[in-house]
C-alpha cells in the first residue's frame, strides 16, 4: 500500500509542472524557426568508397556507428552525405568524426569531403 501512496504522489508532483511548462515552451519555437529561416548555404559530408558497389555497406556502416546518412542519385551517380549544416566548421568537425571512426575499424580506400549541399532544382 505504500508503494501505492508513493506512486501516485510522485505521478502528483510530476503533473503539477504541467502549466509551468507550456508557457516556458512559447518562445522556443520562434527561436527555433530562425535557422531555418537563414539562406545561406549548406554544408555536407560526402562519404565515398573506392568501389560503387559498396554504398550499400558503407551507409550501413554509418547507420550501424550513429552517423544519419542519406543516398542520393545526382547525374546517375549515387551519392552519401551526412548533414546538411549550416556552417562549414560543423561539416569539418563532423568529417573529423568519420575519418576517426573509418579509421578505428581500420576500413581503407574511403574518404570524406566537406561539399556544399545541392540544392533542388
């Protein structure tokens, strides 16, 4: 029964936040909305391998080491990049990251570039 006291006061105290935190929340997304709203251009991390048929096991690879790629097909040839970011500092920091992960698993004839991310057309 004391468990159950327990419980239901800490769900109690939990919930009294609620208000408190809806109105701490209204300015965040005006602030979040600002990035989106710069126009300059974006940064990728262009991730390629000595053979085109390994960009299915590299992206993998990224996947399986926490880095969120994407494959894209530009001029029919495929493509993985990891980003975008909005400043070419992020993109070199983020390279570094992958070149110190290709190499601590000892995978060669890979290399990463900073490249400026494509835009839509």
């Amino acid at each position: 029964m004391r468990k159950m006291a327990l419980v239901i006061a800490v769900l109690t105290l939990a919930g009294c936040n609620d208000g408190k935190g809806v109105d701490a929340q209204k300015p965040q997304p005006t602030v979040a909305s600002a990035p989106a709203a710069t126009t300059g251009p974006q940064w990728d991390v262009e991730v390629r391998g000595e053979t085109p048929q390994a960009v299915s096991d590299l992206s993998g690879w990224l996947i399986e080491h926490s880095f969120v790629s994407s494959v894209i097909r530009e001029n029919g040839k495929v493509r993985i990049l990891i980003g975008p970011f909005n400043s070419k500092i992020e993109a070199e920091a983020k390279q570094a990251e992958v070149t110190a992960a290709l190499t601590r698993a000892k995978k060669r004839n890979i290399e990463s570039l900073v490249v400026e991310h494509p835009t839509a057309q």
